[in-house]
C-alpha cells in the first residue's frame, strides 16, 4: 500500500508539472490548448519531459554521481547512452521503491528499490523496456490526451470563478488518472519486445527480460509493485517471452 502511495505522488507531480508548464504561457486559451495538444510536435513533446523531469527530480533524493548507486548504473549503461537518435540520461532515486521509468526526452529514471532487487541484465531489460514505450510513440499519445482533456475542463472551468486554482486542481486529478492508468497488454507486448531488440543491438542477455519479470511477478503476488501497476501482467509476458527466445 505504502508502495502505491508514493507512486501515485510521483504521478500527480509529474502531471502537476506539465500543467503548469502549460500554462506559463499565460495567454493560451482553451481553444488553442486543445488545437495545440492535437498537433504536439516531437520536439514540445521533449521540451515539456524535458520540463517534467526537473521537477521530478527535485522531489528525489536523486543518487550523486559517486555514489554506488549511480556509478552501477553508469556502468552498466555504458553502452546505451543513445538509443535510435534519442540521448539518455540516467540518474537513481534513492528510495526503496520499485519503480522506473523514462520520458519522450530521454529521461530514464531507477529506483534503489528495483535496482536492489535485479542483475544488471535484469536492469537493462528495464531500459529497454521503458524506451520501447517512448520509442512507440506510447508516451507522445499519453501526452496529447492529458493535455487535450486539460484544455477541454479549462474550457468548462472558464465560465466560473476562480479559474486558476480549480482548474490546476481539476488538471492534477485528470494527468494521475492519466498517468496511473495501466498501459494496455499490446502496448506491454510492444515495449517488451523493443526491450528484446535493444539487449541484442548491445549483445546482452535477452533471457534477462524473462528472470526480470519473474522476479517481479513472485514480488508482488502478481501485481503489488509500482512498475507491475502501470507494466501489468509479467508471468504472461515472462511466458510470451520465453517462447520469442529459445
Ligand atoms: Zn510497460
């Protein structure tokens, strides 16, 4: 439960974030926010992760550069510091939390608490993982709904009193449920099998992403962890996995 907890505050920070990002610009009415949203560009995309990330981190106690941590994960990313043209930079949150995830930036982002649990192997299946989810596009569509559905309650908020703060009330309720909301099985076969691609582009061991799964699937009893809420199903995919592999 405590696990749950934490990961929906990183979910309504995260969103938090990006709504007032948004509306910094000050003179965005809804009408344009929706017209906007439709049409993100890869680039607005990058700059709000971009904006959502320095957040984030700033709510961490985010590992430095010395510590075992953080030096681990360097290592073992030593090899995956670009990925299809996208730059990835890597930083441990030190909590006892398992969890992970990136942004359409390049932002990836592990917690002790996965970390301590996985080989280095394991850890790269995550990666590749979480990259498959922004290299599919997954994040982008994630993205242009939560900030469609922002400007549409802007919209509706507009008529009353108080737009400002309800509004960013109303948002921060709309982008968790945004965020919270499991990917689909497809999109979990999707980024489990970029993850596959991006362990053999580098030579590793692609039977990581099975034992990955399976760790995390007797962890939680089939769906206790912060990255199974959102990643659901792993004993299915360990299996689907499997079969892709031998
Ligand atoms: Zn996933």
């Amino acid at each position: 439960m405590h696990r749950r907890i934490a990961l929906t505050g990183t979910a309504t920070l995260l969103l938090a974030t990006s709504a007032q990002a948004f509306n910094l610009g000050g003179m965005v009415d809804a009408a344009k926010d929706a017209a906007r949203a439709a049409t993100l560009s890869d680039e607005e995309v990058r700059a709000y992760a971009a904006q959502m990330a320095q957040h984030t981190d700033a709510q961490h106690r985010v590992a430095p550069a010395d510590n075992a941590y953080a030096k681990r994960l360097a290592a073992l990313t030593a090899n995956a510091r670009e990925d299809g043209g996208m730059r990835l930079n890597y930083k441990v949150y030190l909590k006892p939390e398992v969890n992970a995830f990136a942004m359409a930036d390049g932002t990836i982002r592990f917690y002790s608490g996965l970390m301590d649990m996985m080989t280095d192997d394991e850890i790269r299946y995550v990666v590749g993982h979480e990259v498959g989810h922004v290299q599919a596009g997954h994040t982008k569509r994630r993205m242009q709904t939560a900030l469609a559905t922002s400007a549409a309650r802007k919209g509706a908020a507009a008529s009353g009193s108080g737009v400002g703060a309800l509004a960013a009330s109303e948002l921060g309720g709309l982008f968790e449920q945004v965020i919270r909301a499991r990917h689909s099985q497809n999109n979990e076969r999707e980024a489990d099998d970029y993850a596959l691609q991006f362990l053999s582009r580098r030579n590793h061991n692609r039977r990581a992403a099975v034992t990955a799964l399976e760790k995390l699937d007797k962890l939680s009893g089939g769906g206790g962890s912060n990255w199974l809420s959102t990643h659901p199903s792993p004993k299915e995919r360990a299996d689907r996995i499997r079969t892709q592999i031998t």
